[in-house]
C-alpha cells in the first residue's frame, strides 16, 4: 500500500488551523496584549489636541507591536520549544519552513488585528480620522515595524533556551523599550536620551507609523527611518534564526 506524501500547501493550512485554535485557547493573554495600547489611547485623550492624533496613535501602535513580539510570538515559541512541540514536528513530514512560517502568519494576523482596534477607538473615543491613503499606508507600515520586534522576539529565542529566562528577558525588555521610549520621545529624559530613541527600534518604528499617517507629509527623514527599521529587522532575525535551537536541550 502507498503511503501520499502530504503537498506543503495542505501542510501548511494544517499548521495554521493548529496554530489560530491555540491562539483562541489562549485569548486571555491575546487581551491583555490589546488591552495596554487601548488604555494608553484613552488616557491620552487630552494630548490629542496638543501631540496631534498621529502621534497618539503611533505611540499606541509601537507599544502594541512590542508586546505582539516580545510577550506573544517569542514566549509562545519558547514554551512550545520547552515542550518539544518543535520536535515532534520536526519528525513528521513537515518542511521546517512551514512551522515558522505558520507562526509568523498568526502574528501578521495580530497586528492587522491590533491596528484595527487602536484605529476604531481612536476614532470613537478620540474623534481622530486619518484620510485612506492614511488608514492603508499605516497597516503597511504597521507590518515592517511589526517584523521589527517579532525579529527581536527571535533572537531572544535563539540566545536563550530556557522558557523562564525567555519569559523573564521579554518583560524587561518590553518595560525598557516603554519607559525609555515613551519619556524620551515626550522629552522627559534629556535631549542626547531623547536623540538616541529617535533612532532606536521605538523611535523608527514609531516615526514610520506617525509618517505614513500623513502620506502627503513623507520626507526624506521618515525614508531614513524606514531604512533603518528594515535594518533592524534584518540583523534581529538573522541572529534569531541563526542562534535558533529546535529543542531547548
């Protein structure tokens, strides 16, 4: 009797249902997720007038992000990893390709998800509007400045084995990238500190998200921080896949 080999289409479609029922399962946690940059944007409805909406809802998009890749992506594959998900897998007829890039689309999922929320309560509990030029250039933006953090995720992955240390790592690093993002950027922390976030992964990220809200007000220094940003990505994912161990062994 022969034995069909399963094409990578259906392997991946496979994958991917496997991958969103987990994701369901566990909402509680993709709540909490969503729920910080919410919060942020309704406490923030007094600077709307002064900051301008687009400031507002960049902040609230960039902190979104981080915490989809740094508490969401790189601590699910941590714990999945300690549990030898990843190498049962791997025994199975699976392109290894098609684990990760199932995860990935989960995530891409998120933050089109994430996007949307923080523009519905922008624009019925803060009044602001963007023109839809404005709406579809931020998701596009949303999605490299996205791959910013899920590549960091990746590389905090790929340093570290152990879950805890995983889990321990991202917060610090989530709560970092906020209280030093957020002050520095509102000014509160000195002008060389406020400088050095421009050009962090806060500072670009956010710069793309505020710009590409205002398409027709794209400069040269928003081109600056998209290059900048897709650096970034670059260099976390390289080391993130090239550090990666499929077992925590």
């Amino acid at each position: 009797m022969q034995t069909s080999i399963p094409t990578s289409s259906s392997v991946l479609q496979s994958l991917l249902r496997a991958d969103f029922t987990t994701q369901w399962r566990n909402r509680r946690s993709v709540i909490l997720v969503l729920l910080v940059p919410v919060i942020i944007l309704m406490s923030w409805k007094g600077l709307v007038e002064k900051l301008g909406g687009a400031f507002v809802l960049s902040t609230c998009i960039t902190i979104g992000l981080m915490a989809i890749g740094l508490m969401g992506y790189s601590n699910s594959i941590a714990r999945d990893r300690d549990k030898g998900v990843f190498q049962r897998l791997r025994v199975a007829p699976v392109p290894s390709w098609s684990i990760m890039v199932s995860r990935l689309i989960v995530q891409l999922a998120m933050i089109l998800l994430l996007t949307t929320i923080v523009f519905v309560v922008g624009f019925n509990y803060d009044k602001i509007t963007l023109s839809q030029s404005g709406y579809a250039t931020t998701y596009l933006a949303a999605f490299v400045g996205g791959a910013v953090y899920l590549g960091l995720g990746q590389a905090i992955v790929g340093l570290i084995k152990n879950p805890e240390t995983v889990n321990s790592t991202t917060r610090l690093v989530y709560f970092v990238f906020i209280m030093v993002g957020m002050f520095g950027d509102l000014g509160a922390l000195g002008n060389q500190i406020g400088d050095a976030v421009k050009w962090s992964p806060y500072g670009t990220v956010k710069h793309i998200l505020s710009a590409s809200m205002q398409p027709t007000n794209w400069d040269q220094k928003a081109t600056l921080a998209m290059l900048v940003t897709i650096l970034y990505a670059i260099v976390f994912s390289t080391v993130g896949i090239k550090w990666f161990k499929w077992n925590s062994k």
